[in-house]
C-alpha cells in the first residue's frame, strides 16, 4: 500500500493556490472540505514528569477544526513523553488568514502554522525555515506535494493528500444491471445515467444526485468539476504558474458533464438554484441516487451514523470525472492537497529544534501516525499507516494501473470567491433555461482575466 501512494504522490504536481484578492493570501481550502463551525480553542500541555533534557516548546495553529481533538490529544501524549511543552490553537472556520496574521505578531509567534498553497508562500515565505535537510523531511516519500520559494527552498510539506471525483452506489449501480468496469469514459458515463434515469420509477432511484447550486453545494461545480477545463488546458499549455488568461478550449468538455448531472437526477432545471449540500448527501447515503460528485473527505460522512444513514463501505467506489476528452480512459481521480507544515523562522533556535523533533515524531511514532491515517488520509511518509478510506484504495488502484492523475488545477484561481460567484451566477440562469452557455464561457473566460487584474493591478 505505501508503495502506490507513493506512486500516487509521485505523479502529482503542485499547483499552487492564488490568493484571493488583497493580502496576505487566504490560506484555508476553497471548498474542499465542510469544516465545523468551531471557534478558536487552546489548549497548553504540560509534562506530568518533565523530560530534565526538554529544551524548547512547539506552538501550532492549526487550520483544520475537525481536527482539533486529535491534535489535543497527540500533543498532550508527546509532553507526558518528552516533557516539551505542546500548544495547539485551532482557528474558527474561514478564519485562519486572520488569526495567522494577528499570532505572527505577538512575541510568541507560531513556531508551526499552515502554508497550503503559493499564494501562501508569497505572503508567509519570507517567515518559513528551508525543511529540505531535517529530519522530517527526510522521511518523505515524496517532494511532489511541498512548495518551494522562488529560490528553491522548500517552505512547506504536504502530509496528506485528498481525492474527488464521482462517487458510486455499486449496489444501485448493480441493481440497475451494471458494473464498474462498464464505465470507461464519458460515453459509456452517459449511456448508463441515461438508462438509470429513464427508469428511475421502475428502479426507486436515479442517476445523480442534484446539482445543487445553493452556496453549500455549488462549491463542488465552480471548483471541483471546473478542475476539469482547467487541468486539461494547463496540462496542454505547460502550465506551471497562475495564468493571465485561460481560454475556452475545453468549456465543452465541462458542459458535457454538467448536462448530464442536470438533467439525469430528479431534481433539475429551477429547482437546483437552492438545492444544498446536504440534499445532494442524504438522497445518496439513503439510496436515491447512484453517482454524487464529491470528494474523499465524505468518507466519514457517509459510513458514520451521525447523518441519519450509515452506508457499506463495500458499497462505495470512486470514478473519474469523465467529460469527453480525448484518452480520458486512462485518467485516474483528482488528487492534491493544501495540508502543508511550515516552521517558522522567526522562532528561536530552541523551538524551532523543538518543532522540528516534534513533526519527525508525529511522522514516525505508531501514535502519530494512526493519527494521521485516521483524521487525514494517505501520509507520503516512510512510516504511513493505511487509511480505513476506500476512496484513496480507489485512488491507488488508478495510479498502480498506470492512469495519470488529474492535479488540482483550480488552486490557480485569482480571486477565488469572486471568480466562481461569477461562474455560480451564469451556470444558475443556463440551469433555469434563463440563460444560455455563452453567458457561462464569458464568466469562465473573461471573469478569470478579470479577477487576475484585480489581483495583480
């Protein structure tokens, strides 16, 4: 298993995430994961029988609030082990940029904070120590995921990785009297959403679930599913920075898909301006749907209790976004991550040592490591532990098989709120039949150069 995520973590590229506009850049994910709405906790542990060695402390602002318990408590285990003082401050959600701006500023600044993206290193590189000759970066599998500066240093790594693309009821796909390996491309995509939805009412379900477009849901279609015009042009063009300009070279490609998840799926037309997240997850965890695009995160979710539906993982399968380009059949899933480790700095020499001892724990130890399986997925560590998700078993499968795996193009994006309401807007009125395509081609095309103005004025 560590083998093919290492493949796997390999074959990806970073892209890196522009900033929103203004700075410094926002450097929580855009949409790619539904934190809770948690307000900033702290807790400082202390070493029942301090380590007479311990030098140092480590201070980390974590950005994740899902999180925050497991932090707490791997923290407060290493203190009771090494006698170095733990701190963990977890920011409320959507709040992280604010509250690493204000902690960069008191004289006990974060000695271990979060840089997911490039817009990130523009802002907090100048604060970010170079990792590439510790310890913690030496066991990394993988360079793929980490961002480097402009003079090459590596300013922050990634310990994880996420994965979306269309997630599949194989039991419902089975009932319908069809397979997994029936589906290949867009074509053979189409052809089976098309027969599921013609017999929805014989069947007691449809193909996909609705498209919602409602601001917990859209999220999923103005970043996610635009990945896919997005990846496809940048891997022709070569890509390797944020662009001025991007065109419409595959804008058919996504509204081949997009037309297929509105009009095979219950709800469709008018209806989906205020569908929600939340729809779209309970009509496939309760067996209304067959496909639902989202990511590797709805894990849980879907196989936990707490939603009101508890689904086999042997009924779950992750496919590729299929739209209809050329030699699609050998894509794999959408695959990256912004959950990278910087260190700062800035600190004195004792903590710094401290952070440094204390990742290259969290990445070897059993403890730190069942940790990192549990909360965060697949670890490009020597030492990674295989995660319970089958979503990233998925993942590996494709990439052990040779497919290329579709990097997170969108990370690019300028003005990232702005420029996907636009999209929002455009794909609502064309959904309603208010609006046609080209409405959507001028949000993607020219709102993208817009917003890249803005940012870059």
């Amino acid at each position: 298993m560590k083998k093919i995520i290492a493949l796997l973590l390999a074959a990806v590229m970073v892209l890196g995430l522009a900033a929103c506009a203004g700075k410094p850049a926002d450097t929580t994910p855009s949409g790619d994961t539904k934190p809770a709405d948690t307000k900033a906790t702290e807790s400082t542990t202390k070493a029942t029988e301090p380590a007479a060695a311990a030098t140092g402390s480590v201070y980390y602002l974590n950005f994740k609030p899902e999180a925050d318990q497991a932090w707490q408590d791997l923290a407060k285990l290493y203190t009771e082990k090494t006698g170095v003082k733990v701190t963990v401050v977890t920011a409320a959600s959507g709040t992280y940029n604010d509250t690493l701006t204000a902690e960069m500023d008191k004289s006990a600044a974060p000695t271990l904070f979060q840089v997911g993206n490039q817009g990130a290193v523009e802002s907090w590189g100048d604060y970010c120590l170079d990792l590439r000759d510790t310890d913690v970066y030496k066991e990394m599998t993988t360079d793929s995921f980490n961002l480097h500066n402009d003079a090459g240093e590596v300013v922050s790594i990634g310990y994880c990785y996420e994965a979306f693309g269309i997630i599949v009821n194989k039991a419902l796909l089975k009932q319908a009297g069809y397979e997994l390996s029936d589906i290949t491309n867009f074509e053979t995509l189409k052809k089976v959403a098309d027969d599921i939805h013609a017999r929805a009412g014989e069947l007691g379900f449809d193909a996909f679930t609705s498209a919602g477009l409602d601001g917990s849901s859209s999220w999923r279609f103005s970043g996610h599913l635009a990945n896919m015009p997005l990846y496809y042009q940048f891997r022709d063009d070569n890509v390797t920075k944020k662009p001025a300009t991007i065109t419409n070279a595959y804008l058919e490609n996504y509204k081949n898909i997009w037309d297929l998840y509105i009009t095979d799926s219950a709800t469709t037309g008018a209806a989906l301006a205020s569908a929600t997240g939340d729809q779209a997850e309970a009509e496939f965890g309760q067996g209304k749907a067959v496909f639902y695009q989202n990511g590797s995160w709805e894990y849980p979710n879907l196989t936990g209790e707490d939603k009101g539906f508890k689904m086999n993982p042997d009924d779950l399968a992750m496919i590729p976004i299929y739209c209809g380009v050329d030699g699609e059949e050998k894509a794999g899933l959408c695959c990256g991550t912004e959950n990278c480790w910087a260190v700062n700095k800035e600190a004195s020499e004792e903590d710094i040592q401290a952070t440094l001892d204390f990742l290259y724990w969290v990445v070897t130890s059993d403890e730190g490591t069942t940790m990192l399986a549990k909360e965060f997925g697949p670890s490009p560590f020597k030492n990674a532990k295989e995660p319970e998700n089958v979503f990233f078993a998925q993942a590996n499968e494709y990439t052990a098989q040779g497919n290329y795996v579709v990097t997170w193009a969108f990370n690019y994006t300028p003005a990232v709120d702005e420029w996907r309401a636009g999209l929002v807007d455009a794909l609502t009125q064309y959904t309603a039949g208010q609006g046609d395509w080209s409405a959507v081609e001028t949000a993607f095309v020219d709102g993208w150069a817009t917003c890249y103005a803005k940012d870059n004025g």
